[in-house]
C-alpha cells in the first residue's frame, strides 16, 4: 500500500502546473445573455442557457441529449467551458461550440464542433 501511496504522491509533486494566458475582461451582456442552440457534426442538438451576466462571469445551463450541466463560468478571450465543452462568441448571436466526446466502448475520443445561434 505505501508504494501505491508513494507513487501518486511522486506523479502529484512532479505535475506541473500550466499557466493561463487569458484575460478576463468585462463583456457585454447583451452579446451573451438569452438562449443558444445549434447542431453537432454528428448531428446532435445542444442548448446554452445563459443568464447573470456581469462583469466576465456568467450562469450556464448546458444540454445536449441526456445531459445536462450547470456552471458558473469566468468568460475570457470570448470564450468559456462547462466540463468538455467549449463555447466562443464569434459574432453578433453566432458562436463555435466544440464538446469532446468519449466512445464508452473503446475509450476513445473525438472531437464533435457545431454553431450556435441566439434566439432570445
């Protein structure tokens, strides 16, 4: 057991930490705020539910399928993530979505993109 134990500790103390290069800035809440849908490449529909827009943070409900994700999210060079999905603002009510994807059987995974358009 203590050369399990000895082994995470090594593979914790030895992992180093990426800094991030985003800078978080106000936005706009009218360029965010409302209701996002759009379609995968693999032909499955997702939904954003953006809401309390203020400063650079924000609420999101995120659905797709059968799941569904909330998150309080700090948005940054135009875009933000829940778990693995990634939402960037390209223009007035238009957006890139990109959800990674793991195949349950092979664990393999794929990238899957989709835009989105604001409807409220």
């Amino acid at each position: 057991m203590s050369d399990v134990m000895s082994v995470l500790q090594n593979a914790y103390a030895t992992a180093p930490l990426t800094p991030t290069n985003t800078k978080y800035t106000p936005v706009d809440p009218k360029s965010y705020q409302g209701t996002w849908t759009g379609t995968y490449s693999n032909n499955q529909k997702f939904e954003f539910t953006i809401s309390n827009v203020n400063g650079f943070r924000a609420q999101v409900k995120y659905q797709s399928g059968s799941t569904v994700q909330y998150a309080q999210v700090l948005i940054g060079n135009s875009a933000f993530r829940v778990g693995d999905t990634k939402f960037v603002l390209t223009g007035s009510g238009q957006a890139t979505v990109a959800n990674a994807v793991t195949d349950p059987t092979t664990g393999n995974t794929s990238l899957v993109q989709g835009s989105g358009t604001l409807s409220s």
